[in-house]
C-alpha cells in the first residue's frame, strides 16, 4: 500500500501481508531476503471497524455477484479504504473489490 504525500510515494503495509506473501515462497534465500524487505516497511493497524467494514464489503460485493477469493482481501481493503490509502498489488480480487467500492488502485 502506498501514501502519496507531495509527489512522494511512502509504502505501509498490514501484518496479514507477512502472511500472504511468505507463504508462497519456496526457497529459503529468497524468502529470508523478502522477510526483512518487509520487516523494513512501516506497519498500519487494522481496527474492530476495519473487520466489520470487511465483512461489510464482502457481503456488499457477493449481493452484486462478485466473490472474493479470500477473507484477507477485503481486509486489506477494508484498511485501505477507512485510511484513503491507495493499493498497490498483484491479485485480480482487489480489482473487483475496486470497481464495487471506494478502493483505489495504483498501476505500476
């Protein structure tokens, strides 16, 4: 996630992304490297309004047909979204979470 402040990109991240993103890597070099990459990253902390805002979003977006894959997803967004932060990622659910709520993306 990313802060834009005077033409400056500031990058947070969540605790879940700990999760989401070392979990899939496989080798231990990369994913010791990756690990302090993101030690190394400002956090921000969900609230109890974020997981209600969460589960909000996730019961708006399947009346309106859309399925989000995974529960940590509308977190994410949720967070994003009470803190005006835009996103920046890699997982097509976030792109449908946007065109259904206030998420804002960033291309890179």
């Amino acid at each position: 996630m990313f802060r834009y402040k005077r033409r400056k990109a500031v990058a947070f991240q969540i605790h879940i992304i700990y999760n989401k993103v070392l979990q899939g890597i496989r080798e231990d070099a990369r994913y010791a490297a990756i690990k302090q990459a993101l030690l190394r990253v400002e956090q921000i902390s969900a609230r109890r309004t974020t997981y209600l805002y969460a589960a909000d979003l996730y019961r708006s977006l399947r009346r309106k047909g859309v399925t989000i894959r995974n529960t940590p997803d509308c977190i994410i967004a949720a967070l994003c979204i009470e803190n005006e932060i835009p996103l920046l990622h890699h997982d097509r659910d976030f792109d449908h979470i946007a065109r259904h709520s206030k998420l804002e993306i960033i291309t890179p």
